[in-house]
C-alpha cells in the first residue's frame, strides 16, 4: 500500500515539468511550498544540487524570487539563478539545504537553550527582512532549516510581501495556527507585527517555562499594539531569559525571582557555600 | 553585571564571613571590628584585581591560579603581621581567591 504523500510525489514526478534548455535536471521533489512545488535538481554547469522551485498558478509572479534576490543574510536561503520554462512557467534554483525542518528538529532532545538559540537565530533573519521593508507572513517551523551543521535557514517566502503592498492587500494568505488575527481577517493593516505574532505562536511550543511561554504570550496578543512592537524587542526578552535575567512579558514574584537568582549563580552559590562549609570544619577542628 | 563588580562583590561577601569566624578565637574577639573590616577589605581588592584579570584573560586555569595567587599573596601581607596563625590566614585567604578567580572566569555578562 503506497501512502498519500508518496503517491503525490509519484504523480508530481510523472508530470515533472519539462527543464530542456535550462542547466539543471531534476532528481526528486523535496516539497510543495507556497506558490510551487520544490524539485532537488542537479546544476549540470557547476555539477552541484540546487532546491528547484517552479512557480505554479500565476506565471508572471516573480515575487519570491525578487525578494530573496534582495535579502542576502545567512539566515535566508539564498537565489542563485532565475528563468523560464519552455512551458512559459517561472523557475529559480536556491540553495539546497540540507539537515531538518524545525518541526522535525524539534522533535529530537535538544534542551531549551539551544532551542531557544534556534529560535534567535529565526529572529535574526526576520529582523533583517523586516529592516528590508519585507514580512513574510508565512512563519512556521515547517519554514525553518536546521542545516547539518547548526545553521538556521528561514525558507518559503513564496507570500511575503514589501510592507507598503502588504498593507494595502487583503488577500488571506498563511498558516491558521500561526496566523495573527487581522492576517486572519484580510485586514488591510497587516504589517511586521503579523511576523511577530508567528513567531509567538513558534515560541510557545519551544518550552513550557513560565517566562518563555510569558513571552509568546504577549508576542500572540490578539492586539498588534500589545505584542512586542519589533522582532528585535521579541529577542531581546529571549535573550533576557536566557541569560537569566527578568523578562519584561512576565511580572515576577519573590519566589520567581530567588529562583532565577539561584539559577543564574548556581556556582558561586555553591562554592560560598563549600567555603563556608570548610571554614566551618577549620574550626571544628581547632576546637577539637 | 561586569565580571569586574561581580568579583568584587564575591571578594568582599567572602572576605566578610572571612572576618567573622575570628569570633570563635576567643584570643582575638576584641578586635573582631577590625578583623572583620580588614578582611573585607582585602577580600574587596581581590575581587577588583582578578575581576579585571578575567576581562583580560580569557582563560579558566589561568584565571583561578591568579585569583588562589593574588588571594595568598594578600593572606601572606595579613601573616606578616600576624605570626602563627598560618593555618587560620592562609587557608581561608588563598581560598578566597581561588573562588574568586574561578566565578570571575565562568561569569557570564
């Protein structure tokens, strides 16, 4: 018995777009992203694998591709190359990245700092993106690549819009569980506080500490203006946390505090107390 | 907070509780104010010199051998007035600077 999603890639292969005339050759799909599907293809001039992406549906829509063009950063697949199809469709060849999808990288212990460093990293290329005038609407951890050696890619920026377009579109595009509200609606308002409230919705399922989850909390406010007014002031209450200090989304009690104090000075706690142990014990002796 | 002001404070904590235990020597518990000043004191210089150490020197060994170094040297000025309480000088005194110079290098700013 051969499994939906195998058949779907059967039947996508059979109808694999004809590459004839363009450098690459494809090899297999790698997924369905938004606007397209993504073939591993083989660049036969720089004999290397590339991630294919054949725009499907709106032939003229060149808007990934333009975006990624423009946002060179580490954090952001890169576009290598852009052309036409003898079928008239669009294409571009990206970096192949190799390693997990978050989702999937989640799912393995990894403990809550490193997810966390993960999650900043997410932040740091959104930021960028955002500085670039970019949102991409589209965050989810099926969006994000752990590469092999801990590099973290945001992908899929098939819907991201220029802010100034995005504010005037009310086209719902996205990912329910991960979509803010006025995205949800189709507003005609939805800026970069969309992204942050993905980010949120991420962040809640990366640790259930009270902070953390304080965070995402008010990054998911239902309310742009009461989410965190920046991707920037969303990592830094991460950073805060992670580097033991008070999170501005979580009020504190005296427990909460004394606990993280304890946390964050863990070792010298303890080898005051050794100390005070050992001169306890000098005395004790010189008693005796 | 700086690796600097974190030594210090850690210098001095431990140099006050340092202090302190003189009131179990019943010999000296009339100079326990001093005692307990001095002692903090140098615990404070301590923390100063090898909290600025571990700004410049990025090094866990190196970092603790200079703290028990710089808490010694001071332990031997305080000996050098105070002959025959080694044990009771040296000990506690080098300790302290090898806590300090330890904390100093794995705090994380």
């Amino acid at each position: 018995m051969i499994s939906e999603p195998a058949l779907d890639r059967l039947s996508a292969m059979f109808r694999a777009p004809d590459v004839a005339g363009t450098r690459y050759e494809l090899v297999s799909i790698l997924g369905r992203g938004g606007m397209g599907i993504v073939y591993l293809a083989r660049d036969t001039v720089l004999d290397r694998e590339v991630a294919l992406k054949i725009v499907e549906g709106s032939a003229g829509d060149t808007n990934e591709a333009r975006i990624l063009a423009r946002l060179e950063h580490p954090g952001i697949v890169p576009v290598h190359d852009f052309g036409q199809l003898p079928d008239g469709r669009l294409f571009y060849a990206m970096k192949r990245v190799r390693g997990d999808r978050l989702d999937r990288w989640m799912a393995a212990p990894h403990d809550l700092p490193e997810r966390l460093g993960v999650f900043l990293r997410v932040c740091d290329a959104v930021a960028f993106a955002h500085a670039h005038g970019v949102i991409h609407r589209d965050l989810k951890p099926e969006n994000v690549m752990v590469g092999e050696f801990g590099e973290v890619l945001v992908l899929d920026w098939g819907v991201a819009r220029q802010m100034q377009i995005a504010e005037c579109k009310l086209q719902i595009v996205g990912t329910a569980e991960f979509m803010a509200p006025e995205q949800a609606r189709g507003d005609a308002t939805v800026d970069h506080r969309a992204d942050v409230y993905a980010l949120g919705a991420m962040l809640e399922s990366f640790g259930e500490v009270i902070p953390v989850l304080a965070i995402a909390r008010k990054a998911r406010s239902a309310d742009p203006g009461a989410r965190y007014q920046s991707v920037q002031a969303l990592a830094a209450d991460v950073s805060r946390y992670l580097a033991g200090r008070a999170v501005e989304a979580h009020r504190e009690t005296v427990v909460d505090r004394l606990a993280r104090f304890e946390r964050r000075y863990r070792l010298p706690i303890l080898l005051v107390l050794t100390y005070l142990a050992v001169r306890a014990l000098m005395l004790w002796f010189v008693r005796v | 907070m700086k690796k600097v002001m974190f030594a210090t404070l850690l210098g001095g904590f431990l140099g006050v509780f340092d202090g302190l235990t003189a009131l179990f020597t019943p010999e000296v518990r009339d100079q326990i104010v001093g005692i307990v000043i001095g002692s903090t004191v140098k615990g404070l210089v301590t923390g100063v010199i090898v909290g600025f150490f571990a700004t410049k020197v990025h090094s866990l060994v190196l970092g603790t051998l200079f703290g028990l170094a710089v808490g010694a040297f001071f332990a031997y000025l305080i000996l050098l007035g105070n002959p025959g309480h080694t044990l009771n000088i040296m000990l506690p005194g080098s300790l302290v600077g090898l806590i300090v110079g330890y904390t100093a290098q794995t705090h994380q700013t």
